[in-house]
C-alpha cells in the first residue's frame, strides 16, 4: 500500500491549506467553516499513512476550531489511525450477508492457521487485518478488501494466497 | 469486418472475482490473434452469480458469456465467440436472459449496457433528457412532476420526494444545496454503489434537476469510503460533465437553452455507519463529529450550514431523470397502494442468483428468494431472510408471502429500508444473529442519545444470559422492555430500528434463544 511518508509539519502544513483552499473555492464563505476538516485528515492519512498527534494543533488553527473539537472527530471516524499500518490491509466483511456465507470460518482459519486476528498486524508489519461492515459486495459474499483490490467469494484458501503475496511470516 | 466490441463490467463487485484479469486476457488474446477488438468496460447487469459476464455485439444484438474466467478466453475465441459461438459459458442473447426480462428497469435500464463514463453513451440512450426538458419548466411545475410520480424516498425512510424538494423551494434563501446520500451502509445493499460506478452521469443529472426545482446551485455526493471504485467513478464523471458543460456556470448551454448554475462535488467518509442518517451525514460534511441532530428544524429548513439543503438516496435522485423525461405520471404507473413506481432489490448472502433485481413494488418475498434467486446456495433448507439491512427484521419461512411495498412489510413489523434482502439456510443461530444486531448498534452508536449507547450494550449483555440460559424470563423480559425504550426514545433509526432484527429473531425463532441448559443463578 502507500508507503508511509515520515511526519513533517512542513508537508501536513501545506496539505491542510490546499484542502481548506479547495473547500474556499466551491463553497465560498461557507468553505471557510471546519467542512474542509474530513478531507484534510483523509489527505494527512494518504499521505503520512496515519494522522499524527502533531497534526491536530495545526488543523485547529488552520480552521480555528478547539484541539478538542479535531480530537472529537478524529477518534470518532473509525478509518482515521493514530499509528501507521502494516504494509498491505485486508478488511475482511463481518456483516450479515457474508454472515451467512460463513466469514465466521475464515476469520476462525486465520486465528487456527495463522494465528492472525482482525484488527491486529502481523509481527514482521507487513500485513494489517482488519473488520468492516459492508463492502458493497453482497452478492459475491464473503468479501474483502485488499488494499484497494476488492475480493469476492474468497475462502481460506484466498486467505492462505493473500497472506502469501503480502509476504507476512505469520 | 468493423471492429467487434466486448464488454466486460469494470463494476467493482465484478472486477472482485477477476473481470480485470479477464479484459486484459482477452485483449492480449485478440492482439496474439491479430483480431481487431474494443474491450468496452460497462457497469454490471447486476446477474453477479454469472460474473465476470463477459457479452460480445453481433449482429444479432449482444451475447452473453459468464462465468469467464482468465483461462477459459483461449477457448472462447475457438469456439469463435465473437460471431456468438457456441460455448459452454454461453447464455444466449442478454435481454433475453430470465432475470433481465423479468425486471422493469426504469433506474437500472442503462447500468450494464453503457461505458459508464461516457457522455456521449449516456445521450444515446436517453440520458440528459430529463434535464433538458426541466430547464424549460417552472420550479414548481417540475416538483409538481416529482410530486405526481408518487416517489418516496428510496433510503429507507419513504418520505415523500416531491414534498421535501416543495418545502426547500418555498423558503427564501441566498443559498441553498443539494445533498447526495450515498453512505451506503446497510449490509446486503450495493444499488447505490452499482448506480454511482455503473451509470454516474444518470446521478449528476438528477442532482441538478433538483437544484433547478429547489433553486440550489452547489451540492454534495457523500459517498463511503468503502466505496474507493464508486469514489473514483463519480469523480471522473462529474469533471467530464463539467468540462462538457452539463454542470457549471450555464447548465443549460449543451443542450442551448438559458442559463441556470449547478456544480457538485464528492465527499468521502470516514467509516461511520451513523453518517447514513441524513443529520449525521450533514455534521459529517461539515467537519464534525457525525451526531445526529434532533429533528426538527428539519434539513429542509435548516441544513447544511444552516442553509435548506435537500438530503436525498441515490436511488431517489436516480429515479428523477426518468420522471422528468416520461412523466410523473408514467412512473406512477409502476407499482401497488401507496409505493410507486420501482425498486431495485438487493438479493444477496445464501441464495443461488444473487444481484440487482429492480421491480415494481408488489412482488412478494417468496417470488424473490426462491423464483427469482433460486433457494439457497448452500441447497440447505432456508431458514430466515432479513429484509432492510442491519436494521431490518428477520422474516421466517411462514411470512415469505408478504408483499415488498413498504406498508406491507410494515405490516409485518418490518421494513423494507433500502431494499437489501439476505438470505439465511438453517445453520444460522438466531440468538448469535440478535446480539449482533446489538452489537453492531453498540459499534455504531454516535453517543448522543442514551437509549441507543447505553441499550444496546446492555442488549448485548442481556441476550449473553438468555443464551447462557440464566434467568432467561426473566431476561427475555427485561430485552423486550429494552427495545420498546429503544424504540420510543432513540433520536434516530439506528437505535430505533436495532429492535426490529432484535425482536423478530425473538419471536420467530424462540428456540435458538434455548439452547444451552439453564444455568444456576450462582454461576453468574
């Protein structure tokens, strides 16, 4: 995935302006409220491969809004890390539909096999696993998604094959 | 001989199980072959199980091919495929395929067929007309037409569509938006996702219709960020209809009729199931946390930056081209009582067929697990099927015969939400499947109302003991109490509507609640 980008307040500086800015140009007065806040820490985590704690003094400036109020909404959005992840992420579906089509046995076949379960990375760092609630992607149940490469009616043989590619020692 | 065109979906699902891999194999074939082809990347017909569909244009209209798979090209060009040769992977001509033909596509008509990012497509098949006759209506005569059509809001909560676009163009504003909700959350529904990667422009026009009818010239698609392929797609769309004209300054130049300004952009979320509900998604765009906001003021008044905003489903703002092109009347036609029209159905989880199958309403549960999805994939008896997403209630065999209108499934104590239907054999738990319900409302709980922060944990807990058979009366009770609280006293659906999975798991399916032996109160 995106090789995480070492912290520097001179690049995460200029990502929140040119976000803010872009939000300025659409939306005039009202782009210069928090509404660019969103895509700003979705710019720092592409870029950075996370949002670091350093950030948020800088936003809340940029926006003049309170480091609360930039603490408050990056620990409410579930896709905002606060470290970075392993090289490669496989989110694997939890809900109903791939309920039904059994993800339960192969999340239980990667925790037996490979001693790996969601929301943790392997020890080498090269794989993330984590849980997410639809993919969109019902019809082929179970699903996932590796890095950005949607997966359907995987199994654990796909699993085996994934943590293979991803090259992790598990 | 004129290059032959083939299509194969670049819709997400389909490039899931290998429609990628399959375009460029049989590319790299042609060119081995020295056969000059065009390999069209088209939207899904939404016949998953046949993906990757793999259709060819003959002479005799398009051919269908599916599942293909990377290794079974070499054999397809053999067979000579191209000419519409006989395979065993053929499926005959498409339109002609049972589940395309006994659909009434209105929404869905062009997803499949057409490259969904080009305009010129899209204009051959009748996209834009819609648009071009509502830059020669009154504001009011096209809510008026919006009105007729009899559309209800295709998210979920059925509110009348016309009514709301009236309210915003009644008030007097300097500004005012358009909001696209497509934070498609509920599991067992991909409509939006299939509408915004298979026929993007069929929503820019819809948007832009409802920004001449409420008098807003700037809007927003919130798309979900597990939606990265239907993301890109949009974003791509809305430049080319900007660089054509169709959005910007004069919305009307393409088509030379007088000027009216609408532009839009793509917002993506951030993993919040909550941001679905229309006030939360509003707090999201404005860059806070994604709570809910008590109603009212509604949206309609006070949206987005306080400004009256139109919230609306994809599939709402989807259905309005069609309206406007063929009148309200002619989408009223569709469908039974108080539900017009169409909806696209979501069949998915363990049935045979599974996929997009957009009906008018009125078609019963039954005819579409088991006629038209085939019974389970497993073969095994089907045991239950929940209808509406993670809020929707788990119907039981003997309520199969309800019909899929939203009165009907209110009825029944259900709902049918935006239109996702999964389907369970019988080695479902469904105590397992009523704790996840409040699990996932726990998970997903924006914390501002208590009785669904605080309910649904304790509804985990609570189904634990039943389970463990401690004091299970006693705690069956207490589940019940819990959910008429939650029902009555939720700020939103999300813990509102946690009781309904909840409560049809108990009440359909008492046993599974049974299982273990009781347990001495001491063990606790």
């Amino acid at each position: 995935m995106n090789p995480a980008t070492s912290w520097d307040e001179t690049s995460a500086r200029a990502i929140i302006d040119a976000e803010r800015s872009k939000a300025i140009d659409f939306l005039g007065p009202d782009g210069e409220t928090a509404t660019s806040l969103l895509p700003i820490l979705h710019a720092l985590q592409e870029y950075f491969g996370y949002v670091d704690r350093a950030a948020i003094p800088l936003i809340a400036d940029a926006l003049n809004i309170s480091k609360a109020e930039v603490h408050g909404v990056v620990t409410f959005y579930h896709d905002y890390r606060d470290a970075p992840h392993g090289t490669h992420v496989l989110k694997i579906c939890r809900a109903e539909s791939c309920q039904a089509m059994g993800v339960q046995r192969i999340v239980d076949h990667l925790r037996n096999r490979h001693a790996v379960k969601p929301g943790t990375t392997t020890p080498d760092r090269r794989l993330t696993i984590e849980d997410v609630y639809c993919l969109g992607n019902c019809a082929l149940s179970p699903a996932a998604l590796f890095d950005d490469e949607p997966m359907g009616r995987i199994d654990e043989a796909t699993i085996d094959d994934l943590i293979a590619s991803a090259g992790a020692r598990t | 001989m004129s290059v032959v065109k083939i299509f194969v979906p670049c819709d997400s699902a389909a490039v899931s199980v290998g429609a990628d891999r399959v375009a460029r194999a049989i590319a790299a074939e042609a060119v081995s072959r020295k056969i000059d082809v065009t390999v069209v990347r088209n939207g899904s017909r939404g016949m998953y199980w046949l993906e990757p569909l793999v259709e060819v244009e003959t002479a005799f209209g398009r051919i269908a091919f599916g599942p293909v798979k990377p290794g079974d090209v070499a054999s397809l060009f053999d067979a000579g495929f191209l000419t519409g040769g006989a395979h065993r992977l053929a499926l005959g001509k498409t339109e002609e395929i049972d589940w395309l033909q006994r659909q009434q596509r209105l929404t869905f008509a062009r997803i499949g067929v057409i490259d969904p990012v080009s305009i010129e497509d899209y204009r051959q098949l009748g996209g834009f007309a819609g648009l071009s006759r509502a830059l020669t209506m009154a504001q009011t005569a096209i809510i008026e037409e919006v009105i007729a059509s009899g559309l209800r809001g295709r998210g979920g909560a059925g509110f009348p569509t016309g009514i709301k676009w009236k309210t915003v163009q009644s008030v007097v504003a300097a500004q005012k938006y358009i909001v696209c909700n497509a934070d498609e959350g509920d599991s067992g529904t991909f409509a939006d996702r299939m509408v915004m990667e298979g026929d993007p422009f069929m929503l820019i026009e819809g948007m832009t219709i409802a920004g001449l009818a409420v008098g807003a010239t700037k809007g927003f698609v919130y798309i979900r960020s597990e939606y990265p392929h239907a993301v890109a797609t949009m974003r791509k769309a809305i430049e080319r209809a900007r660089a054509a004209g169709f959005l910007g300054p004069n919305t009307g130049k393409p088509f030379g009729l007088g000027g009216a300004t609408f532009d839009l952009e793509v917002r993506v979320g951030a993993g919040a199931y909550i941001c679905g509900e229309e006030t939360s998604l509003l707090e999201s765009l404005e860059g806070k946390r994604g709570q809910v906001r008590a109603k009212p003021p509604l949206p309609a008044l006070k949206g987005l930056f306080g400004k009256p905003t139109v919230i609306n489903n994809v599939l709402s703002l989807a259905a309005v081209p069609w309206v406007l092109a063929h009148g309200g009347k002619a989408y009223a036609d569709y469908g039974m009582g108080r539900s017009r029209g169409t909806k696209p159905l979501q069949l998915a989880g363990n049935v045979k067929r599974s996929g997009l199958f957009e009906t008018a309403f009125g078609m019963t549960l039954r005819q579409l697990v088991m006629e038209i999805g085939g019974g389970t994939a497993s073969g095994r008896p089907l045991r239950a099927v929940q209808v509406g997403g993670p809020l929707g209630a788990y119907f039981p065999e003997s309520l199969l015969d309800t019909p899929l209108d939203y009165e009907a499934m209110a009825a029944a104590k259900g709902m049918l939400g935006h239109g996702g239907v999964v389907v369970f054999d019988d080695t479902v738990d469904m105590a397992a499947q009523a704790r996840f319900a409040f699990e996932f409302c726990a998970i997903e709980s924006c914390g501002k109302c208590t009785p669904c922060r605080i309910g649904s944990t304790r509804g985990v807990e609570t189904i634990d003991k039943i389970r463990l058979g401690f004091e299970r009366d006693k705690n069956r009770a207490l589940v019940e109490d819990l959910c008429t609280t939650m029902t009555d006293g939720s700020l939103c659906a999300l813990g509102g509507l946690t009781p309904y999975p909840v409560m049809s798991a108990l009440t359909h399916f008492p046993e599974d609640f049974n299982r273990s032996a009781p347990t001495r109160v001491a063990a606790e």
